[in-house]
C-alpha cells in the first residue's frame, strides 16, 4: 500500500477502504507520512469530501491511534458534552455540576482556548488552587464520589488529531466538515463516555457560519457517534452573539456561579436547561424531557447544583471562597466603558469580533503556549433586542492596563449593530439532531 495511491484514489473521488484509513492514520502518527502526502491527500479530501462509511472510519482510525480512557469503573451511565466552539460559552462550568446533581455521572475532559473561542480549561483555572489535571484512577474516583469531575485532554488521547490539525491549520484545509466531525468525535470516543451531546453553533460567533454547513455537520457526528455504538444527540444552536453577558475567564467563572444560583443571563440558562435535558435522558436518570426538565429546576431551586458545584472545586484543589466572595477570583485593574453613539435597538452583535477582541486583551490565545490573563475580558451590558439610548453603556472592558482598552474600544463599539426597529426574535435552539 503506497500513500501515492491514496493521495490519487481521493483525488479522483474515491472511496477508501477501512483497511486504507488505517495505514493513513498509523502511518501519519508515526511519522513514516510526510507532511507534504498528508498536505496533499487533505487537501484532497476538502474538495473531494468523504463518505459517512469513510468518516466513521477515519475517526475510529483516529480514535485509536492513543490512549482510550477505560470508565468501566464508574457506575452508571456516563454522560458527555461537547460544544464545537463560541463566544461566551459557560455552560459547561453550568452544566456538569447542574447534572451530576440530578444524578448523572459526568466524566468531562474539556479544552482551552484557541483564537476567538474560550477553552473551559482556562476558565476553571481561574479558580485559586483549581487544578484540571488527574491520574486516570483519580477521575474515576471523583466521578464514583461526586459524580463530576472536569479535567484536561491529555496528549495522548488522539494524537493523530493533534498532529493533523496543526496541517491542517496552515494549509487552510480546517473548515471541512468530514475532517471536523473526525477531529471532535475521535476525542470524544477516546475519552470513554457512552452517551454524548452534542452543542454545534452556527452563526456569526461560531467556526461554521452557514447554518447549512452546521447542520450536515452535526449530522455528521450523530452517525458516527451512532456508529460507534454511543448514543449521541446534536443540538445546533445559535451563536449569532455571544451566549451571557460575560466575555473571559474569571467574569465567565463569576456568571456561572450567578447561572447556579439561578440569577445568570436568560439565554445561558435556557441553552443549560435544554442541553441538560438531553444528558439526563441518555443517562437514563430521566423518564422524558419533561421530566429532566424538572429535575434540573429543582436541583438549582434547592441549592443542590451549586453545593455539587462548591464540592467539585473543593475536590480538584480549589479554594470555595469566591463563591461567595467574588472578589476573591482575579480582578482585572483597569474598568472601561463603551458608549453608544446612536439611539435604537441592537439588531446584531458580532460574537467573533468581540471573541478576537477579548483574546487581544490577553484572555485567549492566538497560538498554543501563549500565557492566558484570567481577570480580562468583556461584560455585555445590552444584547440583541435591547433598546438603548445614545450614551447608554454597551460593554464594560475588563483590562491590564489602560492603553489595551482604548486600542479595541472602536472594534467594540463597531461589533453593536443598532438600528431604528427591534430585531426579529431568533430560537436560541434551531434544529435537533438524533439517530431517529
């Protein structure tokens, strides 16, 4: 088997075998591959595409090419999520705890950032003392004790994809759905979970603008989720502005615990609610939709979601305190505002905009060993359909010295589109995906 074939056998439109996909991803991890076949047979595959018979077994190649995580030891039905990436995104730091408190055991790897998204990493380790890092018989125990624990993806889950992307990256062959699905679905298998859902964004704020390319890719990883014999429901939902009112990792850690109290932003709560639905059901601590529903409300009503919440950062090293205290995360020294210069309702916000400026304040990275500023970032003080007056306060800049909010204050401004009538209401959840 020569990689030559391969490379040709796409180029033409093609169908590999499993056989095929195998040599590809070992011979690719082992660095017997060169990067110029790899270059070459992924831009293939951009414009070629592949088959959902291919996609499946290019992720299970993938999938395999490292560690796979064994959660055999914890009881019950263990349960994931997974977002595909956005602008303000706390849910997680909502939703396992909210879960675990209904009972569902929630074994989350997560991630950091990278670009204009945030990575739940970063955002946790804003905590004093937090730490995401565990030896496989630690997480299980955690998981067994608590029913939570959120913990980083190790090198070794996957390797292939990390190889891969960074080709990827910068052969501007990224945004192909087949190639995504493999990317987040190969973690996902790896890390061990048996059900898994699925929060894929579409819209300004998300990787995948167009809502047709969202949906075929949502599609994409129901299937090889179903495939792989995981039960797997996607979610699309919209990420035409950012999700909160808190941009950044402290103020998103602070809105969280807000979320928990149940006093956070009505669209975090909501996309909460309707992803924890769907993760009590698979679990099968739920009855229906109508039951977790009400499961997850008395749980933040009682105190229980935020006392899992308080015991999850206790057990990961965290110190509890700000919990009550928010002063006690990191605060950033320099507060700005951003005026508006128009009377009118906010008709659009561009997430991605806001999402670059927040990582130019320090909070994200633009390449992976930059250091992260956990105090900075950005508080939305009106949102799509707000009414605001000329001098009213758009966004509240949180950063490290003056000169870094004055830089991006126009770039803040300019992202609050206002116009003369208010904006059709748009469903915060806009298809779900299931095997049915």
């Amino acid at each position: 088997m020569r990689m030559y074939d391969l490379i040709k056998k796409k180029r033409d439109g093609g169908e590999l075998t499993e056989a095929e996909i195998r040599f590809l991803i070992e011979g690719f991890t082992k660095g017997d591959i060169p990067d110029y076949q790899m270059s070459a047979f992924t831009m293939a595959v951009f414009f070629r595409g592949m088959t959902d018979r291919e996609t499946t077994a290019l992720t299970l190649a993938m999938a395999r090419s490292g560690d796979v995580i064994d959660l055999s030891g914890i009881d019950g039905v263990k349960v994931d999520k997974h977002s595909t990436g956005g602008v303000g995104d706390t849910t997680t730091l909502v939703l396992a705890p909210l879960v675990a408190a209904c009972g569902a055991p929630v074994a989350k790897m997560s991630g950091r950032a990278l670009g204009h998204t945030g990575g739940t990493l970063d955002k946790l380790e804003s905590i004093p003392g937090f730490s995401v890092y565990m030896t496989p018989e630690q997480f299980v125990d955690s998981v067994n004790r608590l029913k939570v624990a959120v913990i980083g993806q190790t090198a070794a889950i996957a390797p292939a994809d990390g190889k891969w992307y960074k080709l990827r990256d910068v052969t501007a062959t990224v945004e192909s759905v087949p190639l995504i699905a493999a990317s987040i679905m190969s973690k996902k298998l790896a890390a061990g979970a048996d059900a898994l859902v699925l929060d894929v964004k579409a819209g300004r704020g998300a990787f995948l603008k167009k809502f047709e390319d969202t949906l075929k890719l949502a599609e994409t990883m129901v299937s090889i989720g179903t495939r792989a014999g995981r039960r797997t429901v996607a979610l699309i939902t919209d990420m035409n502005q950012p999700l909160g009112r808190a941009i950044g990792n402290a103020l998103e850690v602070k809105e969280a615990v807000e979320t928990l109290q149940g006093r956070g932003p009505d669209d975090l709560t909501e996309l909460t609610l309707a992803l924890g639905t769907e993760m009590l059901v698979l679990a099968q601590v739920a009855e229906d939709a109508t039951d977790a529903r009400r499961r997850l409300g008395e749980a933040i009503r009682s105190g229980r979601a935020l006392e899992k919440f308080r015991e999850m950062v206790v057990n990961q090293g965290g110190d509890p305190a700000f919990i009550d205290d928010p002063s006690r995360l990191p605060t950033a020294p320099v507060r700005v505002v951003v005026e508006a210069r128009a009377s009118g309702w906010v008709d659009a916000i561009d997430g991605h905009e806001l999402g670059d400026v927040t990582m130019l304040l320090g909070a994200g990275r633009r390449k992976q060993d930059d250091e992260i500023d956990h105090a900075v970032g950005l508080v939305l003080r009106a949102k799509v359909g707000s009414r605001v007056e000329a001098g009213d306060v758009l966004c509240e800049v949180h950063a490290a010295r003056p000169e870094d909010a004055a830089a991006l204050t126009e770039r803040i401004r300019a992202a609050f589109s206002i116009g003369p009538r208010p904006p059709e209401p748009r469903p915060l959840v806009l298809r779900r995906v299931s095997a049915d």
